[in-house]
C-alpha cells in the first residue's frame, strides 16, 4: 500500500465490522470493541472503486498503528470520527437501495413486509453505522411507529423490518437462519431487536448493544484466527 504522507493514511481509517461467530477473515491482533455478537475494527482503506462497488481495506494492526504513532484507543476513535465525516450512514428503502421500481420487486398480490436497509454513502462496512449512527434506527423506528427486526446479514449493510411483537421478531428469526442456511459471509446468524420505546438495540435475549460514542472507547486485544 502507497500513501503521500502520514496524514492520508490517517484520512483513510474508518470502523470495520466483523461478526464473532462466523467469520471468514484472518484478523491480525489489533485495537477492537466488541458490541455483542459483532467486533469493531480500525481498516485502513488501501483502494476503492465505486464504479464496480469494490473496496480494498487491510485490518488494522500493530505495523499500521506504528507507521501512524498512535494508541489503541486514538485509533479506535480516528475510526469512528472518519467514519461519520466521510461514510456517513444511511437508511433508504430497499427498492431505491437496488436501484429499481417498487413494482418491479412486489409480485401482483402478494403482501411483503416493508424492508430499509442500513448501510453508509460508500457501501463499505455500512453495518458497522448502526452503531456509529444508532440515531438511523431510532428515526426508522419513530418514522413507522413500530420497534425494528435487523438483520444482520452483510458487513456493508443490514435490512431492517418494523415490527409489532417479539412473537414476529421470533418468526422472522426462523427464517432468517432458513434464508442464510451455511452461508459462509454472513454477518450474523441472530436477529437484533431495535425496542423503540427504550432505544435500545438488543440481541434476542434482550441483551443491551450500545453504541460507541465519544470518549467511551475500551478496547482489548483480539486475538488472530
């Protein structure tokens, strides 16, 4: 990887999301904030092409930190700064996401629940938004008058569908897992819980997943798969 300066690398870190349980990637030993089934990590974007929708990235780790001179926690938080100011997130509803006509993606007569997907301006690890700008699901949630089913299923952006009860959140879980099947690249196999009342983003056993915010950065040591 060719950077000009030390300064644009710096521009160039932005938060990485990994799932705990299923996931496909070697990380090295790094600064990271574990938020529940998922981990955030520093990348260093290397290369992007927004015409073929591919973004090159290495994980941060020690060497990377050395060459910028800086903690952990100064890392983590470039991360979540950058990640705000240039891959602000965004919530869209899935036909304009795909590009396409309402009526082109709803078959005549068949009733299918309303689906926004969560991801950033750049499409790279949008999922991670969700808790850099935990404010997106809040405004969903208030916009529908409904608590929220997330789906987790990709690292650049996760589906969200309001709800009515925890009995639908179940239902929805089932067929997540029966959609995804063994798929290698997923995320996470768990359905969350955005509880609108509370605004709070929970696991399915009604576990608290906070955001990262400002000056509450911990970090720990991950250990390479």
């Amino acid at each position: 990887m060719e950077f000009n300066s030390i300064e644009e690398m710096k521009s160039k870190v932005i938060l990485g999301i990994f799932g705990k349980d299923n996931n496909s990637f070697d990380l090295p030993d790094g600064p990271a904030v574990d938020k529940g089934a998922f981990t955030l990590r520093p990348l260093l974007i290397s290369e992007q092409n927004s015409e073929e929708g591919m973004t090159s990235f290495y994980v941060v780790g020690q060497e990377i930190m050395d060459k910028l001179g800086m903690s952990e926690k100064e890392m983590l938080e470039l991360a979540r700064q950058n990640s705000m100011e240039k891959y602000p997130g965004e919530m869209k509803a899935i036909a304009n996401f795909i590009n396409v006509t309402e009526q082109m993606i709803i078959p005549d007569g068949v009733v299918i629940p309303q689906i926004y997907v969560l991801t950033n301006e750049n499409s790279c690890c949008g999922a991670a938004a969700m808790f850099y700008q935990p404010e997106l699901l809040d405004n969903l949630a208030k916009m529908t008058s409904k608590d929220l089913a997330v789906f987790p299923a990709d690292m650049n952006c996760v589906y969200c569908v309001p709800v009515t009860s925890n009995e639908q959140i179940v239902e929805y879980q089932e067929m997540y897992q029966a959609a995804i099947g063994d798929a290698e690249h997923v995320l996470s196999e768990q359905v969350l819980h955005y509880d609108l009342a509370n605004k709070q983003l929970k696991d399915l056993s009604g576990n608290v997943i906070e955001a990262i915010q400002q000056q509450q950065v911990q970090h720990r040591i991950h250990s390479g798969r």
